[in-house]
C-alpha cells in the first residue's frame, strides 16, 4: 500500500517535471534565432557578473567559483576571477592573455585550431550567436521559463575535448542566462549570469596586459 | 704504497657517490613505528581542492587540481583549467592506475609516467618503514621500494608529516613539501623535481 502510495507520489512529482522541458517547434526556432541575432546586432558590450560550477561527480560539494565578464565588441572579452582566487583571461582576437594572481602569460591562438574553436565557442556564447556556426548539431528546447539550445560538436576532434554545449536563454529578452559545458566524461561546469548591463562605455584599462 | 692508495680513493669515490646528501652523517636505525601514515588525503568527507601553478621547462600554467578519497586506498585526482575545463581525470586504486580522461596534447608517455609517480605518491596513505635516521629537528623514516626509495621526514616537534622525498640508490629525484598543515589538512604543497625543471605549486582554496 505504501508502495503504491510512493509510485504514484513519484508520478505526480515526475510528469510535470518532464512536462517542463519539450522540443522546439520550427517556429519556435525561428522566432528564438531572430531574437537571440537581432540581440546581437544591436550589443555593442555586456558588463556581467557570474558564478561558476564545476560538478565532478564523485565530489561532495561543486566548486563554486564568482567573478566578472565584460564584452567588447566584436570579438574582445575580459573574463576575471576574483573568490576564492585571482585569475584574468583576455580573449583579443587570436591572443589569449592571462594574468594568474600576477603571473602573466600570452598564449598564440593562431597555432591551434583547437584553442581557435574554444575561443570562438567562448566569444560566442557571450554574444549569444552561435547559430551561424555550422560546426553543431543543435536542438532546441523550450520550457516556461527559459528557451534551451543544446550544441554537440560534428568535428570528432572537438567532441573528445566537448561532450556538448547548452545555453539557456531568458524568455523574453534573448539574453544568455547560463552556459553549461559537458565533458566527455559526463561532468560539467555550469556558469550563471547575473547583474548584467548591455551597452554601457568599457574602460579602456579592461582589456590592457 | 701507491697501489693502495689510489684503491683507497676509488673506494672512497664509490662509497662517497653511493650516499645520498638527504642522509648524509646519520646512521640508519631499526624503525620505532610499524606503519607510517600520510594524512593529507585520507578523509572521505573532505573534497581537497587546490589553485594549482605548474613550471615546466620555464613555462607556467595554471589550473585547479581536485582530489578525493571515493573508497578505501582508492582516490580520484582531476585537473581542469580555471575555467572548468578538465584536462585529466586519474584514479588511484593500489597499484592500479585508471585513466578516466586526458586531453590529446597532454596524452604523451613520458608525462603520464611522471604524474602517475607524483599523484600516487602524494596521496598514498600508509608506508611500512625499513630504517629510521634521527636528526635533531626530525625523523627519516626509509621505506624501500624496488627502484627508488622514499623518505618520509616527521618533524619531532609536531609529529606532522614536512616532507616525501624520491631517491635512486644515489640522489634525489623528486620531494613533496607540505606546510600550512591544520588539522591534517596541508594547506600549501611543492612537489618538485630535481632530473627535470617541473615545479607544482598548490594552494588550498
């Protein structure tokens, strides 16, 4: 009797859960794809905060890291760690700059196709724009709350360093609400944005090495 | 004369380059302890993580080094970079060694060799001691292994574990330092390298 009692408390709790999240019609798409380009066209640059999870599944607890993302466009972005440690990363074109608790360091991107794809996949993301790039398999889902894209990468190089790719966006503004990355190993990280302003002045001092 | 003389030098020579500097003047004594423990990874509750700066060959990376005991003698250790992505996931399991993941250009023999030495070395709990040296500030307990040995020094004051150090019969190869250390949690950690220019620093975040 219990039993009975349990599977069917279960079924209440589970249908409306799965009920949640359903695929995309192609209007539904196309209406989101419209959304998320014209966002894009019109963000000159994007000053965020986020927290940042990274789940291992043998782990008790993520590991939960805060800091601050600024975007210039077209292609720079300042991503900075500041709890529980120190850490800048400046995208700029094919360079990658970082600064490790002052330890600088400059990576050439231009030598790996690899690093290229990761930084475009990063840039992209911000932006939001990643339906122009055909190196996906994507799927969309939508739910009350957010529209989701799932991108699984064609190339097999790329799929032994991504699983896949998911971006949530707000309903109704097109903003890119988290990012989640899945490792081939089926663990994740998980970013999440928030207190964010578009189209505010970047302080030429952001993206200086 | 002389015959015996140049015997005696090359004896002394022998003898000289045979004795590590790590024991050098002490006397090895029959060990006072059955087992030897290394407490800085053997709670199950705790996940360790650790800022991680690496110096290879004079290039410096960064990462987050993640390690947990899931079972008795058993621990997973996992790199990723600082913005989640990971690089290699091991795990430890005795003598096992299982790789779960590991990025193409880190996937080279030679390294995995190298980490699989260090992480084994690092988070391997019990030692059984073959000799001890006694010097004022600490103790050496020597543990024999088939190629290389290791020292495990236990400052006399404390009792805490300072220092893994690796030798082959004639120097020392490699040393883990642990300091900051409360709680059997150590909260700085070197592990460096004397045959190669690798460095790794860690900071318990």
């Amino acid at each position: 009797m219990i039993k009975w009692w349990i599977v069917r408390l279960m079924l209440l709790v589970a249908v409306p859960l799965m009920a949640q999240e359903r695929p995309m019609s192609s209007a539904q798409q196309e209406e989101l794809i419209a959304q998320v380009k014209a966002l894009a066209e019109t963000t000159t640059s994007i000053h965020t905060k986020f927290t940042q999870y990274k789940h291992l599944d043998f782990l008790s607890n993520d590991i939960e890291t805060k800091g601050k993302m600024i975007f210039q466009s077209p292609d720079k972005v300042r991503w900075e760690y500041t709890d529980p440690y120190s850490y800048v990363v400046i995208f700029q074109g094919d360079r990658l700059h970082i600064d490790d608790a002052g330890k600088k360091s400059t990576i050439d991107m231009g030598s790996s196709e690899l690093f290229q794809q990761m930084n475009q996949l990063i840039v992209n993301s911000v932006k939001g724009n990643l339906f122009s790039a055909g190196d996906f398999n994507r799927t969309f889902f939508v739910s009350p709350e957010w529209n989701k894209v799932v991108f699984v990468p064609k190339d097999p190089k790329m799929s032994r360093y991504i699983a896949a790719f998911e971006l949530l966006f707000q309903k109704k503004t097109g903003m890119v609400h988290e990012v989640k990355l899945i490792e081939p190993t089926q663990d994740y990280t998980r970013i999440i944005f928030s207190e964010r302003t578009l189209n505010t002045p970047v302080d030429a001092a952001a993206f200086r090495h | 004369m002389l015959q015996r003389f140049v015997i005696s030098c090359v004896l002394l020579g022998v003898l000289q380059s045979c004795s590590l500097a790590l024991t050098k003047g002490l006397t090895a004594q029959p060990p006072s302890i059955v087992t030897l423990q290394n407490p800085y990874f053997a709670d199950q509750a705790i996940d360790y993580v650790y800022k991680a700066q690496l110096q290879v060959y004079g290039n410096y990376f960064g990462g987050i080094l993640v390690i947990k005991k899931i079972a008795p003698q058993q621990h997973r250790v996992v790199f990723t970079t600082e913005m989640g992505k990971s690089l290699f996931d091991f795990e430890f399991r005795q003598e096992e060694f299982k790789i779960h993941y590991i990025i193409e250009e880190l996937d080279r023999k030679l390294l995995l060799n190298i980490l699989e030495n260090d992480f084994r070395l690092l988070t391997s709990e019990r030692q059984r001691p073959d000799a001890v040296y006694q010097t004022p500030e600490s103790n050496l307990y020597k543990v024999d292994g088939p190629k290389r040995w290791r020292f495990y020094e236990v400052d006399n004051n404390s009792a805490q574990l300072k220092r893994i150090v690796q030798t082959s019969a004639h120097k020392e190869k490699m040393a883990i330092e642990f300091s900051e250390i409360s709680e059997d949690h150590a909260k700085k950690i070197k592990i460096a390298h004397f045959n190669l220019k690798l460095t790794i620093d860690l900071y318990a975040l």
